[in-house]
C-alpha cells in the first residue's frame, strides 16, 4: 500500500520558519474543519442565505459567515498572526500582536455554488507583519510578490489543499481520519493548452481584444489558432484554478462593461495574488492585461482586478491581444 507523508512532517522538511509553518498549519485545520461543515450541508442547517451583505454589496450565504468566523477564530488564537482581513470583513483586524503574519483569505469562494453542491474553496496569502507596530490596513497592502505563502483549500469530490511557501507548489488530499497527505507532489502547469474558462454570458459586455481572442479559440482548426479548443466554466475560482493546476488550461475574468467603472469582478489581496503565486511557481502566469499580477502596487483592501492566469504561452497569447487593444 502506497504511504503518503502528512503536511506536518512535510512541514518539518521545509525550510521556512516555524512561525509561518505555525500559521500554514492553522489554516489547514481550519479548512479540515470547513470541509466537514461544507460536506453537512442541509443536515447542519447550513444551507441558504445569512440575509445579510458583505463590504461588497454581494448577499451573504450562511456559510460564508460560518466559514468566516472559523478562520477568523482560528487566526487570531494562532501566536505568530498580527493581523487578518477577509472578504467577509469590511476593515483589516489586527490580533494586537506585533511582527510576525498578516493572512488574507476568502473563506468560502464560489459560494453562489454550494446550495447546488458544486465544488466551492477556500484561499489564503500570507505577508509579513511590520515589526515595530500593530498592523493597520496600509501594511497589508504590499504588492503580491512579497507573499510568504499562499494556496487554497477545494471542497470538491475530495477535499484537497494546495500549497505554495518558499519553493513549489504541493497538493495535500484530506484522508478519512482528517489527515493531510501529500499526494500531488510538485506539480507543474504545461505551457501550452487547448481549453478555456470564462463566463461567456458576459459577451456582448467584453472589450475588443477578450472577444477578439475568444473567437479566434471558437472558430478551431479553421481559425487562426489552427486547433480546437474546449470550454469549461464551473463559476467557482477554486474549482476552475484547480482544473487549471492539474492538467493546464486558461481562466479569464476579464473587465467588461456591465460596471464599467470596476476593473473587473475578483479582489486582488485575496483572490488574485494567491492563485497568482500558486501558479507562477507551478510554471504558469498571472496577468492583469497590463501587468504581471504580483507586481501590482495595491491601493485598498478590497480592490478588484481583471485577471487573466493559466498555462504560460496561452497566457502570453491574451496578454499580447490585450496589449494591441
Ligand atoms: P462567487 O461570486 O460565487 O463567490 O469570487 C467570485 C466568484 O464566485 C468566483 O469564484 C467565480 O469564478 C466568479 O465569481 C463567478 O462569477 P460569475 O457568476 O459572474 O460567472
């Protein structure tokens, strides 16, 4: 029978701090425990609305809270964090301790799919806390290059983690006895890549260069990409960054002019420059159109960004139309 190392000693093998491997640890449990609220569903009542919006006008579902307060809980009894800030949270909480780590973190991402039982996630970044005060916002806005460690946590068929600290990036599946063992070591994002994702609902509301490419992949063998390609939009990050992780491919949520004054729908802090780093350090890239998007100077805690990340040539390939405009 095949044994598979856990994330602890896994941990004990990297060479980052035992602080930071304190905090990686804490998240870890918590999305354990996530999962097992996740996986209740109607049996725990957890289901539906909480009546209620986030800071970002978008209604609230039960277990967007729940999942909230066990991370927030978790963060805050963990020694080593200064400060949190969530998507469920209009303002940064500091924990009162100096130096140390600042996490972001979307605690249930795609959560418009659970009532369908649809694959939804969790995501994390981790930055380094300022060591001679408490943290306010302003120190959480450091660009997404300065990130310590980022992953996220999908509650799918199997519930797995994917990691990323100082080297590549590692996938850990939740055994019965909620154990995370490390069976997808390494794992790599092939540079090329014949399938997509993004919502084509938002057509007609797509700038010239996102339609441009889009039907350059929709006309195949004929077109001017000379392949087929697939589509694939679960509508839930997670679910399709992972796709993406295990066997390549493209995701785009790109500005469109539905709301023509917001960049685009996904936040940076917590959304953009965690996936960004899991994929950069898979092989993969993450862009705005413009820019790479760890490099991003953040302004506010809840910015939103067009993002654009996957397989690298493919990347490449979107990036270039955009840069045409
Ligand atoms: P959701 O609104 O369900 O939380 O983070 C936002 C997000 O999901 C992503 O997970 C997902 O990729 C995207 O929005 C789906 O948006 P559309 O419903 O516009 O397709």
């Amino acid at each position: 029978m095949t044994t598979f190392v856990d994330l602890a000693a896994w941990l004990a093998a990297e060479p980052a701090d035992a602080a930071l491997k304190d905090v990686v640890q804490s998240v870890a449990a918590t999305c354990a425990q996530i999962s097992g609220v996740v996986a209740s569903g109607a049996l725990s009542g957890s289901l539906g609305a909480a009546g209620s919006t986030n800071v970002q006008d978008e209604e609230q579902k039960k277990l967007d809270v729940i999942t909230n307060d066990l991370l927030s809980d978790a963060l805050k009894a963990c020694g080593p964090v200064a400060g949190l800030a969530s998507e469920e949270l209009e303002e940064v909480e500091p924990t009162g301790r100096v130096g140390g780590y600042l996490v972001t973190f979307d605690p249930l991402d795609g959560s418009s799919n659970i009532d369908v039982n649809v694959s939804v996630g969790t995501i994390f970044s981790v930055l380094p806390a300022p060591t001679d005060h408490v943290p306010a916002e302003a120190d959480f806005l450091q660009p997404g290059r300065n990130q310590v460690a980022a992953g996220y946590a999908v509650y799918g068929p199997q519930t797995m983690l994917v990691l990323t600290l100082s080297g590549g990036v590692n996938a850990f599946t939740l055994s019965a006895d909620g154990q995370w063992l490390l069976t997808h070591p390494d794992l790599s994002i092939k540079p090329d890549t014949a399938e997509f994702a993004i919502n084509m609902s938002n057509q007609r509301h797509w700038a010239d260069p996102v339609r441009r490419y889009i039907d350059g992949c929709l006309q195949g063998k004929e077109g001017p990409r000379a392949k087929n390609f697939n589509m694939r939009w679960i509508a839930s990050m997670v679910a399709d960054v992972h796709r993406i992780m295990m066997r390549g491919g493209i995701f785009m949520y790109p500005w469109d002019a539905r709301e023509p004054g917001k960049p685009g729908k996904l936040r940076l802090m917590y959304e953009a420059n965690p996936m960004g780093l899991v994929v950069e350090r898979a092989g993969g890239r993450a862009t705005d159109g413009a820019e790479r998007i760890l490099d991003i100077q953040p302004t506010k805690l809840h910015q939103r960004v067009p993002v654009v990340l996957g397989s690298a040539n493919e990347v490449e390939v979107v990036r270039s139309e955009m840069q045409r405009g």
